[in-house]
C-alpha cells in the first residue's frame, strides 16, 4: 500500500509568483472604511472614534518615505478623520451652546496626547473625549506635526 500526502497549493507553491501564503492587512484609510467596519470599535458615550492621518509614502517630489519615518509620524500625529460618534458626543448643551464641533467625516486636529491610542488589524486608532477636538481643517496634509 502506498500512502500520499496532499500539501495545499499554497504551501507547494511558496517562494513561487503566486499569492503570498499569508495576505499582508489592508491598511485602513477613510476611502476603506466600510471594508473595515466589523473591526471598527463602536464608540460609548461622549466619545468620538478617530483614525489618525498618515502621510502618503511617496512625496509629490517622488521621495520615498522610510517606514520607521511614516510610523514616528503616525504615532506623534496631532490631525485625524472622525469615523464614529458616541450616542451623546456633543450632547451637552451647556457646555456646547451652538452644536457640535465636528461630525463624521471631518478631518480635526487634537492634542498631541489626548485620548486613547489603541491598535486593529490594518493600523492604529484613538478614541477621544468629544472636548478633546481642537479645530476642523480641510487638508490634512496642509498641517506639520
């Protein structure tokens, strides 16, 4: 009797061109968020969900930015896309009168060490107190860190 031993296609065909035997993680962006959104906590409360703004890799000049360069960036980044709102984020009406200061969607600026630094599979993310939001900005690229 002879015995056989079945190996799957991706193992006997490491090292070749074909897919990679583990997939490298999606980096999340705000163009894929909705791809991300099962692993996306749901902010309680008064928080807001924020994921931080990360410089392209390439420069419009066509510099390469190494990546221990992009991830000191990502971690010292003070500009971030608000994902979600907790159910009474800017509830307050005492302490804000005329509304809300951001909502999803915008691109905000927040202290350099406020909120909760916490990472998922695809990048890092922080969650804020909805009085941690300094400022609404258009560009995120237009502010250095």
């Amino acid at each position: 009797m002879q015995m056989t031993k079945t190996v799957p296609d991706r193992v006997a065909n490491f090292g070749s061109d074909s897919e990679p035997l583990i997939q490298p993680t999606q980096e999340i962006t705000p163009e894929n968020l909705d791809s991300h959104a099962d692993k996306l906590p749901k902010p309680t409360g008064y928080r807001v969900l924020i994921l931080p703004f990360t410089l392209p890799e390439v420069t419009k000049g066509g510099i390469h930015i190494a990546k221990a360069t992009l991830d000191k960036e990502r971690i010292a980044t003070v500009v971030g896309y608000v994902v979600a709102m907790g159910p009474d984020a800017y509830g307050d009406l005492n302490k804000f009168p005329e509304g809300p200061w951001c909502k999803e969607g915008d691109w905000v600026i927040f202290g350099r060490y406020a909120g909760a630094r916490f990472q998922i599979e695809g990048g890092d993310m922080r969650l804020l107190n909805d009085d941690e939001i300094l400022a609404t900005i258009e560009d995120p690229e237009a502010i250095l860190s």
